[in-house]
C-alpha cells in the first residue's frame, strides 16, 4: 500500500457528463500529480500542485481542470466527457519543497469508463 | 525527440537470467531518477530512487545512472516469473518539477 488513496476505483458514465475523480495524498506530502494512461500507452502529465497551488501542467485539455484542497487532498474535474477520455486517471504525491527524497507514490488509480 | 527515450520491449528472458533495462534522457537539469514496476493496469509501484550518479543496490535490484551519457539502468537478478510486468524510468529535474516518464518496458519471464 502506497498511502495514497484514490476514489472511486472505477467509474462509468455517458458522453458530455462531468465527473470528479478525488486523491488523498501521503501523510506528510504536500505535492500532488496527476497522470492519464490510455489503453497501451505510456503515462501522460496532466497536472501538479503543491500546497495549494498549481506547479506545473502537462498536456491537460481545457475540459479538465485540478485543485488541492487546504487539508491537500486534490480533485480532478473532467467534463463534457468523451470516449477517447476513457482512460486510467493516477494521482501520485511525494513530500515536494526542498528536499532529497522526493519520490513520488502513487495510487491504484480511477478506471473511467465512457460510454 | 522525446525527453525521456526507453525501449518499450517486450523484453524476453528466462527464469533466473539477469534483467537489464535502460532509459537515456535529453535534459541535463534531471538530477532525480527513478523506477517503476506496473503489472496491468495497476498503480505504479516504486523501487528504486537515486539522487546521484553511480550505482544503487536493493535486494535483487540495482540502479545505476550515468549523469554524463544522460544514460540510467535498472538490473534485475535472479529474475523470476512475478517479475513479469512493465518498468517504468521517471526523471525530474528538481523537488519541485514534474516527473518525466519514459514509454515503459514490458518486461516477461519464462518458467
């Protein structure tokens, strides 16, 4: 068990619905990723925040939308969905800031399924 | 050309035999590096974590990077079927950037 919990495990919904998918990091982390990996294909970035603000974004569609909440869980809004958004959503955390360790950890991930 | 290149296999090799996997990156800033095992469609699960260059060692498993031939390795012994799965090389240049993954290798061993 990595420590960081995400929900739902799966999710199955119709075109042009919004989800949230949600990710509560690490005890002690305070950056949080999230990645999407379609069917045979290789992690993409999406989104990374730390404490509460966005550090950096990856190849995110202006459909999708991220925030970190002040007690550092994060939420990862998808809406006006389509099919080829069906896809594996992971969210990682690692503790960020100024310091060595920072590898990160991730969940078992958000199965969506569009149909 | 892709920040992160790793050769996405499959990669074949019998019970027993030694793993050797590789990635080579194109930006010099990337000073962390890891490696990840993903079995299908599950959560990536870390096992090795470098900082600097050299070589590092857990269990079965070594790390080596070679900061200069932008160039990092993962070695499995002792290999074994449970081994099967996809090694993932991530880099990122600070605490603070993104974490850059290469393709994934799949890896498979035979009884």
């Amino acid at each position: 068990d990595s420590g960081v919990t995400q929900t739902p495990k799966h999710l199955i919904t119709a075109t042009g619905q919004r989800v949230t998918l949600r990710c509560s990091p690490r005890s002690g982390d305070l950056s949080v990723y999230w990645y999407q990996q379609s069917l045979d294909q290789g992690l993409q970035f999406l989104i990374q925040y730390y404490n509460g603000e966005e550090r950096a974004k990856g190849n995110i569609l202006e459909r999708f939308s991220a925030q970190q909440f002040p007690d550092l869980h994060s939420e990862l809004n998808l809406s006006s969905l389509e099919l080829g958004d069906s896809a594996l959503y992971f969210c990682a955390s690692s503790v960020g800031g100024r310091q060595v360790n920072t590898e990160a950890f991730f969940g078992q991930g958000t199965r969506l399924t569009v149909v | 050309q892709k920040e992160v290149e790793q050769d996405p296999g499959p990669l074949s090799v019998p019970e027993g035999a030694i793993v050797s996997l590789n990635c080579t990156y194109s930006n010099s800033a990337f000073q962390y590096f890891m490696w990840y095992r993903q079995y299908s469609r599950k959560g990536p699960e870390l096992l090795m974590y470098t900082y600097s260059s050299g070589n590092k060692e857990d269990g079965r498993f070594t790390a080596q990077v070679d900061k200069s031939s932008k160039y990092i390795s993962l070695f499995i012994r002792d290999s074994q079927p449970s081994d099967s799965a996809t090694y993932l090389c991530a880099m990122k240049a600070d605490s603070w950037g993104k974490l850059q993954f290469g393709a994934g290798t799949q890896v498979v061993v035979t009884p």
